[in-house]
C-alpha cells in the first residue's frame, strides 16, 4: 500500500500551490503522467472490459445474480 502511495503522490497528484506533481517540480516528468503510462495499459478500456462482462453476466440469467464472475477477464 505504501508503495502504491508513493506512486501516486510523486507521479499523479498534482500541487494546489503550483499544479504540478512532485516528479515535474524535480525535473523527471516533463508533463503530465497518467495511470496508463505507469501500468503500461489503459485503465479505461480494462474497466470497460470489466463492466460489459459483468453486464453480459447478469443479463444471461435473469435473478440477479451473475452466472459468471467477471473478475479477471481482462483479454
């Protein structure tokens, strides 16, 4: 959790002061760096994936609950 932290605070949130994050104010970021530059694949399109298995999921059975979990089914 820490290191999660650290990411966070040094590469993604940026300053209320001067808008800029830790990495830009020491000169290893240029702009701005987004989650999908650090995790190498684009956050969005794997929760869209995400959503639309577990839509696919309870719309199959009709009760309410899913007939597959859609944790993991990121391919």
């Amino acid at each position: 959790m820490l290191e999660i932290f650290k990411v966070w605070h040094n590469w993604l949130w940026r300053s209320p002061h001067d808008g800029k994050t830790a990495a830009e104010r020491l000169g290893l970021a240029t702009g701005q760096v987004r989650e999908d530059h650090i995790l190498g694949c684009d956050v969005r399109v794997a929760v869209e994936r995400l959503w639309a298995a577990a839509a696919e999921a309870e719309s199959s059975n009709g009760d309410g609950y899913t007939a597959a979990p859609a944790i993991n089914r990121l391919s």
